[in-house]
C-alpha cells in the first residue's frame, strides 16, 4: 500500500506546501498528469482526505488502493472494526482479531500514525467483544463501543529510531552500521555522478568526492567502581567487531568519549569518523557520588557511637581504618581526605548507629535504670 | 535504568525463566554490570513489545527472530533516513529543489 502523507517532521514554514486532496470515493483511480498545478493547501488529514505534498507541480502519480481495513477506520462499530458478524463466537472473535492486530500493531509499522489509531480501535474493540458481559451490554445498547476504549502507551518506537536504539540496530546479524553505510554513499554517488543531466549537482563528471566518516553514537554502561577508578571495558560495536574502550578515572554520568577514527568509513580516501560512546553509570550498591565525593552511610554499633573506636570503612580504592569519636550520633558526618573520585574528592561517612538485632536483656535492665536517672528530649526541636 | 527483580514487577505476565530465555537469545540485551543486569529504558519498551507478541498475538517462538530482525532492520533504516532528511533539510534551498525533483522523478 501506498500511502502520502504529509511529513510532520518537516519544519514548519516548509510544511505550507501545495498539496492535492482527493476524496476517498476516487481511490484506486490515478492521481493528475505529471505537470498538473496544485494549489491546495495541506489541511489536516482526517478519514477521507488523502494529502500529498508536491512542488507545485504533480511530479508523481501512482495508485492509491483502499483496502477494507482502511474503510473501518470511520466505522466505530466493534463488529464492522473486527470485520465479524454479530452472531460471530467468541473463536472467531479472537481470530479476527489476532489477524487485525498482526497487522496493524504499532511497533510493526513504525511512524504509521494511521496504523497506530487503528490498532486503538481494534483493541478497543476487542477488549469490548472478547467480554461475554460488555459484549451482551453492548448489544443490548447498555453501554457504547467507545466508552470502553483503555489508552495503550507505545513507547518501543520511541525508542528504537533515537539514539537508545543503537544498541538494536548495531548487532544485527544481517545488517551492520557498514551496511547502511554503503547503501547511502551508493545513494550519494548515485545522485552525483550519473548522467549528464546531472551534472549541475555533481560539481563535474567525474569528480572524486572526499568526504569524512561520519561519527557513530554507542552507549557504555559501566559498573560504578570502574567510573571512579578507571578501566578497561570492551564495547561490542557490531557481530564479531569490539573496541577496548579505557575508561578515564572519574569519567561522569552522561559523559561522551570520542574515539577518533573508530566511525563509520571515509569516501574517496577521507579519514573515518569517530566512534562516540556515551558513558552510563549503574548505581552502587552502598556508594553514591556526589561531584568528585563519596557518600556512604556506614552502620556502627551502639557501643562503637557512645565509646568511639576504630572501624573498617570501604572506600572505592579499598578499606581503610577510620576512628569513630566518642558520642558520634547518628547522622554525624566523618572525611575522608582524598578518599572520593580519581583521588580529587573526599569520602563523606555519614553514621548510622544499629541496635543488635536482638534484644538483650543486659541492655534492658541496664536502659531501664539508666533512663529514669539521665532524661533527655531528642524531640525538642520538633514539637509543635 | 532498572534492575531484573524491578523489571519482572513492572511487567505483567512476565515470569524470569521467559526473560532469561529472551536475554540468551538476544531479543532483549540489557547491560551486564558486576550487580547483575541493567535494564534502560529502551529495554524495558521491548520487553513489553514482545511480551504483547508473544503473549497477545500468539506469535511463535520460531518466527520472533524473523519478526524482531526485520523490525530492527526498519528502526535502523528510519534512522538513517532521518539522518539522510535533516541533512538535505540543512541543504540551501535550491539544493533541496534539485534533491527533490530526483526523488520524485
């Protein structure tokens, strides 16, 4: 199937382009001789209006063909959506819906806003006739076919065509990034150099163009610990194709490595583009980042916070030895100098005191004389 | 991102012996970190298309790579189609005229 439609990418004062609108009842004639002037302006698609966008001439004529499934879009009854019979069972329900939606799911056809609002409506309907209850309700004019219409989020395509996609797209068994690559200088080539009409555009008959690579976009995920102190990782770039990647100690969320000449190939001899990899930090299990800091909360014992002590505290270049002061309360904030990232930052421990994980009978007796002799308000500041 | 046990929440119908299944197939290719996998956004949309085709549409096992294959191959093209479009867009206009005319022609 054909189908023109008016490009909503195109920038706005581009979209004001001269365009024919033919009624629904004319498809599967021709569209108007080449060379036919169209002055109609693009207005909004609805169901039958079809648009096409020319140069103010018709250069292109092809055949527009209805098919049935497209003839349900102004219909809104469930029955005609599904193409079933009112005394269809529920099998053929299912049947006819499964063919439907197979055909016309979203993700299979990306950037079909038409696909994407009719498989709405099939599902809808669906929903409405797979449920002997709505079904019945329905049919006995209880409840209408649009009431129970439940939105469907369709985020896969949002995705896949972006940047995230690479990672899809770049392993392909059949289809590497040189593939594409190839395709496209060929289509490059193509428009250049051939016939002598187009020589205009060529810049010469058989001018050699040179042109750069152009850069690749790639996404890295790398365990915390690496980010901070610096690694070695292996980035996979396609089927049999991987780059060692040396992370840099202290490289941030987000941050874009350029590999030179790691991208795609050079035309006429030009230099490859670069390979640009985008760094993704997974999040630590007890450490957290800050800038150039360390943040962890480290447990103490009760024993360790009202006597102070020497405790064991892991930082990203191994544990160390730290001294816990005498009273340290929960929340008291200890440094460790030069402990952050690639040696810039520091360790911020933050305390946190941890009561045995069971009672103790000792401690009780203990708290019991002790509290009745000793009252304090910690709440002071927060009463009201 | 999230984590394999966030995911498997997230998801209805999705049980982890399924998933681990997709993972070794490579139909979803989540990070493999030290913690274990790391799931972005990206990942997460796919699980969720396949759990639909397998789950809804009673799509086989066997005909998913086909499927999956040939939609990447899409996505991949439509990229690059849109890489090909801002570039003829960021073309002088008399240019864009010429690229036209051949397109159409």
């Amino acid at each position: 199937m054909w189908w023109p439609r008016a490009d909503r990418a195109m920038p706005r004062n581009e979209r004001r382009q001269v365009c024919w609108r033919e009624p629904l009842s004319n498809r599967g004639r021709l569209l108007p001789k080449d060379g036919t002037t169209l002055t109609e302006e693009l207005s909004p698609r609805n169901d039958n209006t079809l648009a096409t966008r020319t140069l103010g001439t018709c250069r292109k004529t092809a055949y527009i063909q209805a098919t049935s499934s497209e003839k349900n879009m102004a219909a809104r009854n469930p029955y005609e959506v599904l193409g079933v019979k009112k005394e269809a069972t529920a099998d053929d329900i299912r049947k006819a819906y499964r063919a439907l939606a197979k055909k016309h799911h979203p993700d299979l056809n990306p950037g079909n806003k038409q696909a994407e609002a009719l498989f709405k409506e099939i599902s809808a309907a669906y929903d409405l006739l797979s449920d002997a209850d709505k079904r019945a309700r329905f049919d006995r004019g209880e409840i209408d076919e649009a009431g129970n219409e439940k939105p469907r989020a369709y985020a896969y395509q949002d995705f896949a065509e972006g940047a995230p996609g690479a990672k899809y797209r770049t392993s392909q068994e059949n289809m590497s990034p040189e593939d594409l690559d190839d395709l496209f200088s060929f289509f490059g080539r193509g428009g250049f150099g051939q016939g002598s009409g187009g020589g205009r555009a060529g810049g010469g008959e058989g001018a050699t163009i040179r042109m750069r690579g152009g850069d690749r976009q790639y996404a890295l995920t790398v365990d915390f610990l690496d980010a901070v102190n610096g690694a070695k990782q292996r980035l996979e770039l396609a089927p049999g194709k991987s780059l060692d990647v040396t992370i840099p100690a202290g490289v941030r969320d987000g941050q874009v490595l350029r590999l030179s000449g790691q991208g795609g190939p050079g035309l006429g001899g030009a230099p490859a583009g670069d390979a640009l990899i985008e760094i993704r930090i997974a999040p630590h299990a007890w450490f957290r980042r800050e800038g150039d800091d360390i943040h962890l909360d480290l447990p103490v014992t009760l024993g360790e916070a009202v006597l102070g002590g020497r405790v064991t505290v892991p930082t990203p270049t191994g544990a160390v030895t730290m001294t816990v002061p005498p009273h340290s309360n929960t929340g008291t904030v200890l440094r460790l100098r030069d402990k952050g990232v690639a040696g810039k930052g520091d360790e911020l421990v933050t305390l946190k005191v941890v009561l045995p994980s069971e009672g103790d009978a000792e401690l009780d007796t203990f708290l019991k004389d002790w509290a009745a002799k000793h009252p304090y308000d910690p709440r002071k500041g927060i009463r009201t | 991102m999230i984590a394999l046990e966030a995911l498997l929440r997230q998801v209805r119908g999705l049980d982890a012996a399924e998933l681990d299944q997709w993972i070794e197939a490579r139909w979803v290719r989540p990070d493999r970190v030290a913690s274990g996998y790391v799931f972005h956004e990206i990942d997460v949309a796919r699980v969720h298309l396949i759990v639909e085709l397998r789950h809804e549409l009673l799509v086989d096992a066997d005909a998913m790579p086909v499927i999956l294959n040939l939609l990447d191959q899409v996505y991949a093209l439509r990229n690059r189609l849109k890489s090909v479009a801002a570039a003829i867009e960021a073309l002088p206009p008399e240019t864009q005229v010429l690229i036209r005319e051949r397109l159409s022609g």
